[in-house]
C-alpha cells in the first residue's frame, strides 16, 4: 500500500514550522549519501523552537515515563521535519530503516522501550508499512541541554 505520507500529516493535524530545526553544534541536521538519509539527534523541541524543550531532566526521576514518551513523539515529528527538509517530499521516503533513541535515565531505570515507543508510534501510523523499522532503545547517564530523549533517524529514499 502506498500511503501519501504528506495527506497522512494533514489528517493528523500535524504541520511544520518554515524552519526545521538547526544544528546546535558544528555539524548539520541531515546528510543524504546514496539512497540513505541520516538524521542528526533530534531533541524534543517545542514547536522546533531551540531552547523551548518539551521537558528537562532524567526519565524516571524528574520527568515521568508517560512525559518521556511525549518527547520520543516530539523528537520523532522533529525528525520528520528533517526529513522533509533533505528530500522535499516526504512520500520520497521509501522506509524509515532505524530509530537510535537515547533516553537520559535515572539509574535503575529499565523501561526505555516504553518511552521511545513515542517516536514508533508516530513514524508507524505516518508512514504506515514504510514506517515498521528497527530500533535501540539506550539509557543514558546525561544528554546534551538536559533533553530526556534524542532520537537518530536512517530512511531510505526513492
């Protein structure tokens, strides 16, 4: 089935600010090389604003596991957005190969798959069957600007 990932957004009442994103360092938010777009790690950026984090802290002891699963969403529309950016046209994507998420976790912590289930969700009922891709789910001890989540994506493109 191919499902029109651009009409599937509209349904879904998601849009994409004008600017995606930007690095937050010396490097970019994506790179095509071949058939294969690489994403750079996406923080949980309201409304892809820097500096306006969903939420701060550790999953499972400053933000909740339900709050870490938001950011995993918030990383994964970010996502989108760079991938939208790098091909133009999202119904390019042909499938969406990885999600890497690192989750900042109090110690202890062991329900990461829980929380980047976010991030699936979304790339799953977006892209529908070019969404199903493979993942690892990783805790962290900190990562950059206190984000709980931050995401990598690898989609293959037409």
């Amino acid at each position: 089935m191919n499902q029109d990932v651009e009409r599937k957004l509209r349904e879904m009442n998601i849009s994409f600010p004008p600017i995606t994103p930007k690095a937050v360092g010396n490097y970019v938010p994506w790179v095509i090389s071949g058939n294969m777009v690489y994403t750079s790690g996406q923080l949980p950026w309201k409304d892809g604003e820097y500096g306006n984090l969903a939420f701060k802290g550790k999953v499972g002891l400053d933000v909740t596991i339900e709050e870490g699963y938001i950011c995993a969403k918030i990383c994964a529309l970010n996502a989108i957005a760079q991938l939208k950016d790098a091909v133009g046209d999202l119904n390019q994507i042909q499938k969406i190969v990885r999600i890497d998420g690192h989750i900042q976790a109090a110690e202890g912590f062991s329900a990461h798959s829980d929380v980047l289930d976010g991030a699936s969700d979304i790339f799953n009922e977006v892209f529908g069957v070019k969404g199903l891709h493979t993942r690892s789910a990783l805790g962290i001890s900190q990562a950059p600007l206190d984000a709980p989540v931050l995401i990598y994506v690898i989609a293959e493109i037409v």
